[in-house]
C-alpha cells in the first residue's frame, strides 16, 4: 500500500512473549512455539494493520471511488452535450 509521506500510520506490536505462551497452552512444545511465533514475526514484521487502519483506509477509498464516479458523470455529461450540439 502506498502512502503519502503526510499521513500517520499506526503501529501495532506483536507480543511474541505471549503468542508463544497461548501456543504452549494448546499443546505445543516450547521449541515448536518459538519457531511458530518467530516465523509469524518475520513474515508480518512491523507491519500488522490495525482495525482503525483499515477502517481509515476504506473511507480514503470510498471517497476516491466517488470522486472518480462523479468525474465520470460529468465526463459523460459534456460528451453528451457536445454530440447533441454536432447533431443539430
């Protein structure tokens, strides 16, 4: 996702401390956990989204898709107006 040097992005941490607990809790071995937890760490990173993230982001998308529809239709409008003109 690209963002605008502007906007604040929300970090979310991982607690691998307690990832790896609930794992051990499930019946997984201490080693296993660690290695579970450490390859969910390195494939995320720091990079998990947030719930307010992506809400934040579907109201920066929604927006964008009206002001395309809207261009749209005007677009649509001035075509429609120009070839009436041609016609008459």
């Amino acid at each position: 996702m690209l963002r605008r040097r502007s906007e604040r992005v929300t970090t979310q941490s991982f607690d691998t401390l307690a990832a790896a607990r609930e794992l051990q809790a499930a019946g997984i071995g201490e080693r296993q956990a660690a290695a579970i937890v450490n390859a969910i760490q390195g494939a995320t990173g720091d990079h998990l989204a947030t719930k307010a993230d992506l809400e934040h982001l579907g109201t920066r998308t929604r927006a964008e898709l009206y002001r395309v529809a809207i261009g749209i239709v005007l677009a649509n409008a001035g075509l429609t107006a120009a070839i009436i003109q041609l016609l008459l």
